[in-house]
C-alpha cells in the first residue's frame, strides 16, 4: 500500500485514495451496469406481481446474510486494525471466524430443510427458501473473502472479483429466471456467487486451519452485537416499507416499489464504491482527528456533490425507462424519491463512530429514526394513502438520519458545533442550488419546451441546460481537487510512460 508516515500512522495520499477509487469504480461501474441488465431481464420476464413476490422471497436471503450474528462485523472492525501491526493475532482470528462461519452455515442450510417440509406455502416459496439455505452461506464466505481485501487495500484483486461477478450472476440468473421463474433467481445467484467466491479463495491463497475457540468467538458475538444490529439499519428501513405495501397493498405495488428501490440501491453502491478507499483509513487513523477529517468530512463533501449532479440527471432521464421496463410505468415515480433517498445515508461517519466504540450511540438514535418511519408509514396506510407516500416516508427519515449523524459526528471531529454545521452546509447548499434550477428547468418545460418539441427530446435538453447550470460547482471540485487530473495522469501511469503521480508531500 502506497502511502506516507504522518504522526506514527501510514496513510495514503489523495492522489493514491483517487487511483484506488478509480480501479475499483471501474469494475464496479460494469457491475452495476450488469445487475441493471439482470434487473431489467428478470422484471420483465416475471412482471410486477411475481417481481413483488420475489422481492418479498428476497428479505429472506438479505436477512440470511446476518447468520453470523455480529461475528462478521467485529472481524472486519479488527481485521482492519491488526491487518499490519499483529500479523499473529489477525491470522488467529481469521481462523477463528472462518470456522464460525462454517458451523453456522451447516445450521442454516438444515433449518432451510425444516422449513421446506414443515411450512404451509406454495412449491415456489418453499423451493426459494431451500436454494437460498445455501445461498446465504456462499453469500456469507465471498463478503469475508472481501473483507480480507479491503484490509489489504487491494482494490485489483477485488476488481476483477467484480468483473467476474458482473458476467457469471448475470449469465446464470437470466437463463434460470427464464427457465423456472421467480425460483431461479435465486438458483442462479447460488450457481454465480459459488463460482466467484472459488475464484476469491483460490486467489488469496488462504491457509486455514479449523480452530474453535469458544472464548474468542463468544468475544466476537458479544462486541459484534451492536454492530450487527446497527448494520441492518439500512436493511430494516427498506424492509418496513415492503412490509407495509405487501400487507396494504399486495404484491402488484410492491413490484412497482421494488423497482425504485433497484435503482436506488444501484445509486447506494455507487455511493459505496466512491466512499469504500476511505474507510480503512478512518480505522486506522482514528485517534488523529486531523488525519481522520481528510477521511471523512473533505471526501464526502466532494463525493455527495458529484452524486447531486448524478441524481438529478437520473430524474430528468428516468422517462425513458418506459422503453425497458414497460410493464412498470406506473411505479417509475418510485425511482426518483428513493434514489433520491438513499444519498442521505450516512456511510463515512457511521464508519467513525463504530470505529470510536458508540455503537450504543448508534444504536439510539438508529432506533429513534426506525420508529419515525414506522409512524409514518402506519399514517400512510391508515390513511388509505398512495403507497408512493411510504417512499416519500422514507425520504424524509433518511434526510434527518444523515445529516443528524452527520452534524454530531462533525462536532466532535470538528470541536465545535459551529464547525459542523458549516460542514454540514457545505453539502447542502449544492442541493439547494441543484433544487432551484430543476424547478426552473420543470417551469421551462411545462411553460414552453413541450409546446414545441417531443416530449423525450425536452428531457435531453433539460438535462444539458442543467449541466450548464450545475457546472461552477463541477469546475469548483475540479479547481481544487484536480481528481480528473490525477484519473488521467493515473491512466497514462497504467498504459504509458508518465511522471509519478505522487507527491512528496501529503496535503
């Protein structure tokens, strides 16, 4: 890992964090472009109801990710910590935790075997609920070989990880899903993930040797607790939500519901893979809290600028989904709010606190915005609302969690509250800004554009006057940053002879 000593700490240098970001943000980008295709394929092929169906089949498999009770979590937190300075001890409780991992992935593939022959629903569900007890484990072992990974800071290995996974889950889950329905998706996500996670053990040469230590393993359960739970937060919010329109609703709507929510944790992931380079760093620089504002507070002004631009450019495009997805035209209006939702959430400083041991902090105020969105969708659905207003409920509960979280955690980086809340504002102002000109360009359609033109080639034009309108504060991020700067420099590196793009000095 390349990087500079500052203060007894090995950091890395903007220009490093960028060319990180940018191996990985390639990879991920044709991931993402290969689970759109799949998505797109998969709710075609079944329509809305059988997609909400397979949606609601799916919380089985998101949840069946979190067998590791906590373990998971305590082992990214101190894989990260030891990954250099206790080589002994991160070897000893990789071992440990590989081995938990395989006494509860033989639990949860035989209750998947009760469940198939004692519960009361159709073939479909039950024969779902038996491929996903293996699912979940293959699921369980590629996500510890990527934490590994991620503590290395080698983002190449993970990128071709994602590479591969973007061919193999696409390949396997379209043909499945065509050959038997709602059932193969899940059989061909099994069948894609084994065949990458093989690739991911064989490439990190890994020398395990069975080792249960009951001590070490309760240790982890106990610490990885809070952790656990808090990592559902982004899980649960989503899941009350489908809740709440599969019982009020029915499946129909929330097959529309589940296609905004598919590009919403498209933009989520997006977000991931801007934010992921950082997050090592804040482990690992956690009690300098200079170091650590470079790490939290200057990245994710930047990153949530450029995802403004990327947002609303998705709600001035978002028609032509109708072309791809035509059976869903009535739930488009769900893309727009919960994309529009999910870049609130607070990923860095989520990171920071669990790294400074408040995850009882986390926990409190995680609880208080999961019974605001439980209130509020209840209002919703007693109301006899549209069910687009449980997204609008969203909306406005991940808008006061981030920036909440956000604001508290930069007081403390910060010293001040007054420091914070000019943080704060130095995200938000972008949004404003962005905000008055989509009203007015919404003005200048309804006013004009349509009148003269198809309403498809208003939208193009829509979205180019709104780059022009966006574009001081692009210029300003570049002016500053110089990241195309260093992405080109970082691609002359990889294929031609060019100055280092390293400085010698970090900023």
């Amino acid at each position: 890992m390349c990087g500079f000593m500052v203060e007894g700490k090995q950091v890395q240098t903007k220009e490093n964090i960028i060319k990180s970001t940018l191996k990985y943000s390639i990879s991920n980008i044709v991931l993402r472009i290969s689970q759109i295709i799949q998505g797109i394929f998969v709710a075609n092929i079944l329509g809305p109801a059988a997609f909400g169906l397979k949606n609601a089949i799916q919380l089985i498999s998101d949840y069946g990710q979190y067998i590791h009770l906590g373990a998971q979590n305590t082992f990214y937190k101190e894989r990260q910590k030891y990954e250099y300075s206790d080589v002994k001890y991160r070897d000893y409780i990789t071992n440990v935790t590989i081995s938990f991992f395989i006494i509860v992935s033989i639990i949860f593939f035989l209750l998947s075997i009760i469940a198939y022959f004692l519960l009361p629903y159709s073939q479909v569900i039950k024969t779902s609920i038996l491929v996903i007890g293996l699912l979940v484990p293959v699921s369980l072992f590629n996500g510890f070989f990527t934490i590994m990974l991620q503590a290395k800071s080698d983002f190449g290995t993970q990128s071709r990880y994602n590479l591969l996974q973007a061919i193999f889950v696409l390949m396997f889950v379209v043909i499945a899903v065509y050959l038997f329905g709602v059932v193969g998706y899940f059989v061909g996500a099994l069948i894609g993930f084994l065949v990458v996670g093989i690739y991911l053990y064989y490439k990190l040469a890994l020398k395990y040797n069975f080792v249960f230590d009951l001590h070490i393993t309760w240790l982890f359960l106990k610490k990885g607790f809070l952790l656990f739970i808090l990592n559902l937060n982004y899980l649960v919010f989503f899941s009350i939500d489908r809740l709440f329109i599969i019982y009020f609703y029915g499946e129909t709507p929330l097959g529309y519901y589940a296609i905004g929510l598919f590009f919403a944790n498209l933009m989520y992931f997006f977000m991931v893979t801007l934010l992921l380079p950082v997050v090592p760093q804040i482990y690992q620089n956690l009690d300098s809290k200079k170091i650590v504002s470079k790490y939290i507070i200057k990245p994710y002004i930047v990153s949530i600028k450029l995802i403004y631009y990327l947002v609303f450019i998705i709600l001035f495009f978002f028609p032509f989904v109708i072309f791809i997805l035509p059976a869903y035209s009535a739930g488009f209006t769900y893309i727009n709010i919960l994309v529009f939702s999910v870049m609130f959430f607070p990923i860095l400083i989520f990171n920071y606190f669990i790294g400074k041991n408040r995850e009882v902090f986390l926990l409190i105020i995680s609880i208080f915005f999961v019974f605001l969105i439980l209130i509020l969708d209840l209002i919703v659905c007693l109301c006899h609302l549209s069910p687009i207003y449980i997204a609008v409920a969203t909306l406005i509960t991940f808008f006061f969690y981030g920036n909440v979280l956000n604001i508290i955690g930069y007081k403390e980086i910060l010293g001040s509250w007054r420091s914070a809340f000019k943080a704060v504002f130095n995200y938000l102002w972008p949004l404003g800004y962005a905000l008055l000109g989509y009203g007015l360009l919404w003005l200048l359609a309804h006013y004009w554009l349509y009148g003269i033109m198809n309403y498809y080639l208003a939208k193009i034009v829509q979205a180019f006057l709104f780059t022009i309108w966006y574009s001081p504060i692009l210029w300003k991020i570049e002016k500053e940053h110089r990241i195309l700067r260093i992405i080109v420099q970082a691609l002359r590196k990889k294929f031609g002879k060019s100055e280092s793009v390293y400085p010698k000095n970090i900023e």
